[in-house]
DNA sequence: GATGAATGAGTGTTCATTCAT
DNA sequence: AATGAATGAACACTCATTCAT
C-alpha cells in the first residue's frame, strides 16, 4: 500500500544498475561495443530496453561507466604497491605478478578493455587519465629500480611496462594454450627480479 | 567508341580496385571500421558506391582484402631474414629494424590493424594463418638464438616478439613523443644483439 | 495514524489535483504540449508520475482539463456583460477592455489556447462548444450594435470580433513591444465606442 | 547500360523531393508536425523512409522547406503591389483580395502555416525574416494609407493588418459556411477602399 | 565499367502508461 | 493517497546493399 522506502529503492536500483554494466560487458566483451545493441543487452539482462535509459544516459554512457570500473581496478593495484618499504625488486615482483593474476582471472574483460583502449571517439575523455597513470607507473617503476641500483632505470622501466603489456596482449589473442605463467617466471628472472 | 582491349579493362579495373582499398584504408585507419560508411569511402576514391560492389563483395569484404595486404608485407619482412647466412644476431637486429622502421612510417596504418586484431568476427578467418605466422616467426627467432648459443631461446623469442609487441602498442598509442628509436636502441643493448 | 477524514481527503485531492493542472499549464504554455514530458510535469508539480495518473486518465485528458477551465473563464466574461442595462456601445468597451485585460495579464496561457485551436484531434470535443460560444459572442455583440443603431449589426460584430482576435493574435506574437494599449483605445475610437 | 545523364537525374531529383514536400505538406496540414511521422510521409508518398532523408536532413528540415515556400509565397504577393503606381486605396484592395483569394484556394494550407507559427521551436530561425515581413508589410500599407491622406496611418494600417489575420484565423477554424466574400467586401467598404 | 536513386532492416532513444509496494 | 521502477510501442534516423539506366 505504502510506496517503498529510499532504501528499498536504493537497493533495487544499485542492482538493476549491475546487472545491465555485467550483461553488457558480458556481450561487449564477446562482440565488441558497435555489434552490440541495446536490445541484445536488455535480453541479456532481462530488462526492457527502457529501463537502460533510467540508468544510463546512452550506450556510450554505459560503456563509459563499464571503463571507469576498469580503471578504478587498475589504479587500486598500483596504488598497493606505492608504500612498500620491502625489497624495491620484490615490490615490482609483486605489482606483476597481481597484473597477470588479473588478466588471467578474466582475460575476456581485459581484451575488450585493450580493446576499446583502440576506439578513439570512446577513450578521448579517458586519454589524459591513462596517460597519467601510465606516467605514474613509469615513474614508481623507475623510482623501484633506482632503489635496485639498477642501471638505465627508466628505460628499464619503460621495457618492463612494454614486455608486460605485450606478454599480456599475445595472452590475450592466443589464448590459454599461451605459457603464461612461464613467461611470468622467465620475465622475472631475465629482469632481475628474483635475485633472492 | 570502339570497345576496350582486355588488358585495358584490366588496367581500369586493377586501378578501380587499388584506389578504393586505398580510400577505405586511410578512412579505416582514421576513423575506424564502423565508423566508416561505404559512401565516404565512394567519396574519398571518387568513385560511386555501386562500383565498391563491383570490386568487393561487402564493406566487411573489403576490410578483409585490405588485412590481407598487411598481412602479406609482415610475410614479406620475415621472409627477407630467413635465408640469411650472417650473423644471427645481426640478423635480428635487422628483423627489428625494418619492423620498427615500418610502424614508425605508417603508424596509423598499424594501429588500425592493431585495432582489428580485436574484432573477433573479422579476424576468425584470418586466425589461423596468423597463429602459423607467429608460430614460423618465434620458430624463425629461436633458430636465430640458438646459432647464436643464446640460453633458453624459445622463451627469449617469445620475449622478444612479445617486447616488440609492446613497444609498438606504446607507440601507437602514445605517439610521437614516444622515444620509439631508445627504446629501440635499448632493446637491442638489452636483449644482446649488439654484441659485435 | 488514525485515518483521514472524507473531508481532509477531499480536500487534499483538490489540491493535489489543482497543482498538478497548474504545472502542466506553465509548461504547456512555455514550451508546448508534445514538448513537454509527463516527468517535467510530475517534477514541477513536486509530485510523482503516478500520482498524475491518480487524477487524470492521460496525458490528454489533463489538457482537456485545462482547456476547459480557459472556456470558463471566457464564458463567464461574457456573462458578466449580458444582463447590462447601461448604455450598449460602452458594454462593447468593457468587454473588449477585459477581454484584452485578460491576454495581457498572462499572453503565454492564452498563446497556449490559441495555439491549441489549430489541434484538431485536441479540439473536436470542444468544437461544438467553441462554435456555440462563439455564435452567442456574436449574437451579444450583433444585439448591442442594434440596440445602439448601428448599420449592419452583424457585418459590425464579426469584424469587431475579428478585428480583437487579429489583435491579440499580433501581440502574442510580437511580445510586448506591441502598442496594446493604443491599438485598443484606437479600435474603440474606430469602432464608434467612445463617443461619449 | 550507361548511367543516367545529369539532366535525368535533376529531373527525378526534383520530382521526388516535390512529392515527398508534397506528402508531408498534406498530413502536416491534415494532423498536425508532431502527428505526423516520417513513416506515414514516406507511405504517403510511395516513397522508402530511408529516400526521405536523401532529400532532407531531418523532419524538421522538411518542415522548414515547407515553410520557406509558403514565405516566398507571401513576399511575392506584397511585391506585385509595391511599385504600383495607381490609386493606393485601390492598391490596397487588391492586396487584399489576392491575399484572401489566397487562403481561400488552400485554407488547410494556411491553417498549418498559422499553426507553425506558435511552434517556438520551429520559428525560432524563421522570427526575425517574419518580423522584418511584417514590419515591411505595416509599411507599405502605411505608405499607401499616407498618399490616401488617412489620419492616423500607422495605426490604421496595423488595424488593416490585425483584422484580415482575425478574419482568415475565423475562416480557417469555422470552414467554408464562414462568410469569407461577405466580409472581404464589408471590409473594403468598412475601411475606406472603394470610394470609387 | 559506372552511376546514384531507392530500399528497408536495424539502431539508439523517448515517453506515456502500469503496477507492486 | 502516493511512489518510482519497469515496460514496450513508437519514433527519427543511418547505412549497407540493390538495380535500372
């Protein structure tokens, strides 16, 4: 009889909310973003299409948001790494090891994100953030092996950002029968990472 | 008035053909797949729309023929290194070279390819030629590693290719200000193909 | 807690009722009927969508409601000036007086009805009505113009109809930097209703 | 076998445009802009959706095309009367008469265009050209009322102008049993402007 | 070989309306 | 009485593709 309180409709909204960004991830991911339609994604979330529009401004919107998490990810796991006091060779270790724990968990996720990273028109607004980031992760990366006395440390730096985004990009195209976990350990040792 | 010689309707239509592979390419390259549409192509070949259907059986037709074209020059650079009877690492080198020469000419060009590599749908087809590709080019470089004595040289290979890879992503996505000659510098230092 | 009463019921409907026509008319008159959306209604309103639809079948019959209240207003100018006894010609400027009192006062609203005049499927229900109305307006007039012996009396009221409406129809759309007042104070010279 | 010459293709270009302006004149004019859809146009027409906006960039640039001829429409009449160099009242008659022959011919037609001209959207881009039209109108019918040796011509001339729009408003909204010719004489004689 | 008018299925988006609470 | 999440039909518009010339 009585309308439903604020948090009754709270709660349902933050779950519609979910369920439309995991169906359309779920389908952008498979088919990539312009051969997905708000149709497909409103079957998929078994939705009707109008709901969408209450919690997404547009398709791009939606997108957006889905990219956003992403890079919330992203920096959150870069951010654990910042103040460690350990071993600076141990600390990179790490960072790489949890980066490829990630892609491996959910490799489709981090296709479609390499993915979009390629859609100009779509990453434009997010351009400045990333290159930020990646700036960021260069520098702590630098600043680690300096600590390492490693020689060259920022284009060390600049090669161990290159070789793991290309390891995971092969990954990625390739699929499970790619070694992965044996170019991790072969990546590390090559590196310098695992002198201990 | 009299009718056209076969050769003459060859020649036309060799032309016809090139010129709107060419349209379409730098109108990929520029503003994407999907966000091309088939008379803005028309347009840039000044051609009419029909005549693309005389050459190609569809827009997607089209794109396949054009990442065949790449797909032949990335042969064509492989194939250049592989009877070679110089030194091995010299021969890396210069395998690397004319890769990186090539992206650093035409970047967009190879981000558009970079791009389509991640549409599942266009690829299938061209899936497993590539896959035998990346196969006879990591073969291919972990012969060349092992001529030169190098430990472990399929991993080596596979870092190399992946490193390549990497790098080229950066640049790509960075653009120019990317430092793409240090790093290529570097990664030759690094990787011991500069020995002499 | 303890129930409300029929009155207190009623008298919240009412209200409920009149603020909801009332921001439906803003809106209509600012920025027109299919322009404006049953949330902008609901929003200015401070009341939710359903609720509208608590008082008023749809969103048409919430303009029929409204359109009726403005044929009251117009019936009930009228009447205030039937049963006069005074002298006819200044009836005829008293009413004229109101009648342009009245768009003055509110030029959207009625810029709104006009505007509405021209909807046919909105309208049909009130034609017979309007037509109605109409004749009445014509037959007063045409009586006041015999009673002052004014040759052709009906000729007479329809142009001075015409003549208001033209005018109203102009300052509508010129906005206030239409001569109102001096058009009216020249139509009623004009016309013969101030010769005393 | 050989395409179409460009005098062929001028001529279905124009023929095509004209019915699809033509078919969305009719049902523009019948139910209303916003009534109106673009399917029901193109069946109307005999005519594909899609070929619609071949011709015209949106439905509203259909509607402006629409009223851009009706405003050429009008300039030309107030111009066949602006260099006469005849009696003025006469002048002045003939205006009138073509203007009402006009509405007559075609009431549906200007009952649409009245109707437009409370779409503040649609006017938007039209209010300023309209204003200058009218502000021209009002003196040229001044200009003739001075050479008449009216008093008060400015006035009088908006007087002129207010109760013809009042009449065509009446005769558009009551149709054809309306006394149009009636009206246009007593009008003439009412105002002065068959002294001969 | 070449043209471009014409098609129509498909898209993203809006919004009046319903109904469980 | 009141709420607002949810629906889905309808809309304007796009574009790959066809075909008469």
């Amino acid at each position: 009889m009585s309308p439903r309180t604020r948090d009754q409709i709270d709660e349902i909204r933050k779950q519609s909310r979910a369920s439309i960004q995991s169906a359309a991830l779920k389908l952008f991911a498979k088919q990539g973003f312009h051969n997905t339609s708000i149709s497909e994604i409103a079957r998929e979330a078994s939705v009707s299409k109008g709901l969408i529009y209450n919690y997404f401004d547009s398709k791009e919107a939606l997108l957006k948001s889905i990219i956003e998490s992403a890079m919330n990810v992203g920096n959150q796991l870069i951010g654990r790494h910042l103040d460690s006091s350990q071993d600076p060779m141990q600390s990179l270790a790490e960072m790489l090891d949890e980066a490829f724990d990630m892609v491996e968990a959910n490799p489709k996720y981090w296709k479609l994100i390499m993915s979009l990273s390629f859609h100009q028109d779509v990453m434009a607004r997010f351009k400045d953030e990333i290159d930020q980031q990646q700036i960021k992760n260069i520098g702590l990366i630098t600043g680690l092996l300096e600590r390492a006395n490693v020689e060259e440390p920022e284009k060390e730096a600049m090669l161990i950002a290159a070789m793991s985004d290309g390891i995971l990009l092969h990954f990625i195209h390739i699929g499970p029968q790619y070694p992965l976990s044996e170019m991790r350990a072969y990546i590390k040792e090559r590196m310098g990472m695992n002198r201990i």
